[in-house]
C-alpha cells in the first residue's frame, strides 16, 4: 500500500529525512520518535503536502509528489493540531468537509456518537475543549471513509476514557481492512495497536518490526525480588538465568522471599537501547 | 462527470466563503462600502460643488470608485484567508479533494472576478464623468488586479489576523499613485513608476493601451515577487 524507497528531504541544507520501509495494505504502522524526529514531516510527505522530497514516496500506486486532487477521496488525515471552523458549530463541520468529497458520507450523527459528542454537534467549536477538538478532528478523518488514514498523535492530551474509546475506533477501522499510519509518543499505545511499529530519531529509522519482536528480540524479561537481610534489599536476575543465582536459590529454600515479580521489557526500554535516547 | 464535480467542490467552497462573511459583521459592512460610498460620491459631491470647485477632480472621484470594490473585497479575502491560516483550514484543504489551487481559487479569484463585475456595474451606476463602457471594463480589470495583489501583499507578511488588519492599513499606500497621477507634475509622477495604480490612473485619464499594457506587465512583476512567500504562507 504504502512505498518508501531510498526518501531524502531536508528543510534547509541539514539533511534531514532518510528512510525506506513499506507498509502492507490492512496494517496499522506506527512512527515513534522523541519530539523534533520528523515524525510529522513524513506525515507531510506521504499526504503530499511536502512535495520537494528526493527518492519515492508511493502510496496506493501514486507518487506522492504527483498527487491529483481526487487522490484524496482516498485518504483520511488528522492533523496534530485541529483544522477546524471555530465559528461553526462541530456538526456544521462535519457537513462542510464531508461536502468537498464525492463518495457517500459516513452518518455524521454516528460518527459524533462514536467518540461521545453526540450531544456537542450543536455547540460551535470555539466552545469545545482541547479534547473535544481532538475528537472532532479525528472523525472528519473519518467522514469519507478513506482507505489510508494518516493519524498524527490521535490520543495526545486525550483522558484514559476517550483515549480508550479512540483506540477502539482504530482497531475497528483496521478491522475493516483500512490501512492506517500512526505517530505516537506513547509506547504503551504502540504496542497494542500496532502491527509494525519504526523508531525515528532525527529523520531515520532505527529500528523497524513488529512490537512483539522488537521486545523478544532485543530484551529478555527479568525477575526481581526483594528479602530482608538487616534491611529490606532489592535483587534482580535474567528469567532465563535464575539457576545460576545462588542469592535466588538460598532464599527460595529458606522461605525468606519477601516479594517477587517478572518484568518483560516494554518497548520504551526497547526504544532507549536501540536508540540511547529516551520517549517520555 | 468529472469536470462537473470539480467545478462543484469550487462552488461549495465560494458558498463557504460567503457564509464566512456573514458571520463576521465587520467584513459584512465592509462589502457594503462601495455602495455606500458611490450614493455618497454621486450625490454629495455635486451637492458640495456649491462650496468648493471639484468638477475637475471627478474623474479621481471615479477612480477612487474603481478601486473601492477591488480594495474592499481583496481585504475581506485577506482577511477569510488568514483566518483559515490561523485555524490551519489551509492545510486540510490540501489534503482534500478541493486542493490547495481550488481553494485559492474559490477564496481569492472568484471574489475578485465578483468585484470585476461589481466595479463595472458600480461604475456605471455612480460614475460622475462619462467614460465609455470599453475603458470602465479596462479599468475593472486592472484594478482587481491591484486586488489581488494586496491580497497577496498582506497574507505574505501578517503572522495571523490582527496583523494583518494593520497590514492591511499600510498596503493602502500602494494606491498612493491614483492621486499622484491627478495632483502632482508629471515628472514627479514618475517617481511613482514602480507602483501598478499610477498606471490605472493613466489609463483612465489618457486612455492609451500603452498604460493598460504597462499597467499588467508590472502587476505581474509583483505577483511573481510575492507569490513563493504567499504560497508558503499558505501552506
Ligand atoms: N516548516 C518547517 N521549516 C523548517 N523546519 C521545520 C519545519 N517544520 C518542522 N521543522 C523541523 O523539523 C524537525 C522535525 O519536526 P517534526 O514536526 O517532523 O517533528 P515531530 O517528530 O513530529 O515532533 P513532535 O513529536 O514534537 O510532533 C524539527 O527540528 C523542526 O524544527
Ligand atoms: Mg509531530
């Protein structure tokens, strides 16, 4: 679905993008980088609002640079910051965006419903909060049932609640078989969404796999333990090395064993190796 | 099929546009100004004419007319636009079948093709000398041409809105060249060579094709001048 071969793009002479990989049609692909990586930027390649890239850039057979405007009946983008008429109200919104498109629309009343403003399609917008706004924002990504959707940083600034509620509505859309590329910094929401995720850190990609790979690979769960010894003291050892702990064994034949817990690596410890940089 | 659609999404969006000036009472006064203003000039200046001598001038008056409706709509565009700016609704537009060259299209061109059809009926209306309908459409165009040039002037240098209401101000002195063209001698005139309204100015008073060619070949230069940081503006 989705092509990048060898994409060079620098907003002034630094060089700053450099990038291959691929996404597979039905996939969920998440960019995770710490703020300033260019997440963002590729996000604006690939909807082909930068088009002064070098290399290819190919989405849905369609060079991104060569963009006809009915490629956007396509594709659906949701902005890091809200594009919306603060003087009308959300469903005004809804119905002046879907209009622009020739498909059939998505019901707008269900849409609102979907992400909790089904009461709020009155207001205008000036009198949504931030989060509102988000959610707003999100479902006119929505509203012609694109095939490729481009959601930069969905759930930030995002309560637990609607958080959970959008990401519900992303596993649904990949259900339904669209393909949908994400930023995030958020690791936790990485992992469970989706299926490959990329590291980037200034414009390239350090690693590139599948989160349950990544974590297999590149870490090895830990147990730790804690037993009282005058004070109460913290141990940890590797899983798989636990026989040769001899600490471990005496504690364990005499019963002194105060707490014990496994701990897999999550992929925020996998980001910091890979990349010796930290995300949150 | 095609074509129709795309000519539609022009329409929705000018739709919008209008809908965008009706909920902004300034910019809805602002449209009524050449109105206003030619009721004013056709009948209150010939009323005056009992005080001070202002028949020569007419023909200024005319042209202050002319450019009215161009100016007015040219600020309300800027003004839409740079909304749209600042409520990243540019952006989007790029990203939706309507595209960045419809939506400037439906917020830029087609009002000033309005205000093209606007200042020939204004013209007709209120004018205070006799021009002939050939040199009004001369002069309609080459003033929405100034239009669009502002336009493009104020939404490359204002950061959002409120500066571009200032801008907006200053740009006015673009126009400078209308009287100058009138009250000054013609060899200081020439200082104002570089300013596309001197050469509307002539072309009304003179009405030689020299001064409509001239008129446009300098417009474009500007348009070129502005037209990378108006984009990127945009964009
Ligand atoms: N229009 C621009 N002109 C010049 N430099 C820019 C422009 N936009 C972004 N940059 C620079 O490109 C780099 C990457 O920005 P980008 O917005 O892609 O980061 P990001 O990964 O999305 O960060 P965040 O997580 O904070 O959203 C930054 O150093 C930024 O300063
Ligand atoms: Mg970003």
């Amino acid at each position: 679905m989705i092509e990048v071969i060898d994409l060079s793009f620098s907003y002034n002479d630094r060089p700053f993008i450099d990038m291959n990989f691929s996404v597979k049609k039905g996939e969920i692909f998440g960019f995770l980088g710490p703020s300033g990586a260019g997440k963002s930027t590729l996000q604006k390649i690939l909807t082909g609002l930068i088009r002064s890239y070098k290399g290819n850039a190919i989405v849905n057979k369609t060079e991104c640079k060569s963009y006809k405007d009915d490629f956007y009946e396509n594709i659906g983008v949701d902005f890091e910051f809200p594009s919306l008429y603060e003087k009308l109200t959300g469903r005004e919104n809804l119905k002046f965006f879907g209009s622009l498109y020739s498909k059939k629309l998505r019901d707008v009343d269900e849409l609102l419903k979907m992400v909790g403003l089904q009461n709020d399609g009155g207001k205008k917008v000036s009198e949504y909060s931030k989060g509102m706004k988000s959610r707003l924002n999100f479902i006119k990504a929505l509203l012609h049932n694109p095939d490729i959707l481009f959601l930069d940083e969905p759930t930030s600034g995002l309560d637990p609640n609607n958080s959970r509620i959008m990401k519900n509505i992303i596993i649904n859309e990949k259900e339904k078989g669209k393909t949908i590329i994400l930023t995030t910094h958020n690791m936790v929401d990485a992992t469970e969404l989706c299926d490959k995720v990329a590291f980037i850190v200034d414009g390239n990609i350090k690693a590139l796999d599948s989160p349950h790979n990544l974590i297999m690979s590149k870490g090895a769960a830990k147990i730790k333990y804690t037993f009282m010894d005058g004070k109460e003291e913290i141990r940890e050892c590797m899983l798989g090395k636990t026989s040769e702990d001899a600490k471990l064994q005496e504690l364990i034949m005499s019963n002194r064993i105060l707490s014990i817990h496994s701990s897999e690596p999550t992929l925020n410890d996998i980001f910091a190796e890979v990349t010796g940089s930290v995300l949150q | 099929m095609n074509f129709a659609n795309s000519y539609g999404k022009l329409f929705i969006s000018f739709k919008q546009y209008l809908i965008q000036i009706t909920k902004d009472a300034m910019l809805f006064i602002i449209c009524l100004a050449p109105l206003m203003c030619g009721v004013l000039f056709k009948f209150g200046i010939p009323a005056a004419e009992k005080l001070i001598i202002l028949e020569p001038y007419y023909l200024l008056f005319d042209l202050l007319l002319a450019v009215l409706t161009p100016m007015m709509i040219s600020y309300v565009s800027s003004m839409v636009i740079l909304g749209d700016i600042d409520e990243g609704i540019t952006k989007y537009m790029a990203v939706t079948p309507l595209g960045k060259s419809g939506y400037l299209i439906s917020k830029l061109v087609f009002p000033l093709f309005a205000s093209f059809f606007i200042t020939i009926i204004v013209m007709m209306i209120f004018s205070l000398t006799k021009i002939d309908l050939m040199q009004i459409i001369g002069i309609s165009i080459l003033t929405s041409l100034l239009g669009l040039i502002m336009s493009m002037m104020v939404i490359s240098i204002s950061a959002n809105k409120v500066e571009g209401m200032a801008v907006i101000k200053l740009s006015g002195i673009t126009m400078i060249g209308i009287p100058a063209a009138f009250l000054t001698a013609q060899n200081v005139q020439y200082l104002f060579f570089f300013l596309p309204s001197l050469w509307v100015a002539k072309f009304s008073i003179e009405y030689s094709l020299i001064y409509f060619v001239l008129c446009i070949a300098l417009s474009s230069v500007w348009i070129l001048f502005f037209i990378k940081k108006f984009l990127k503006k945009i964009y």
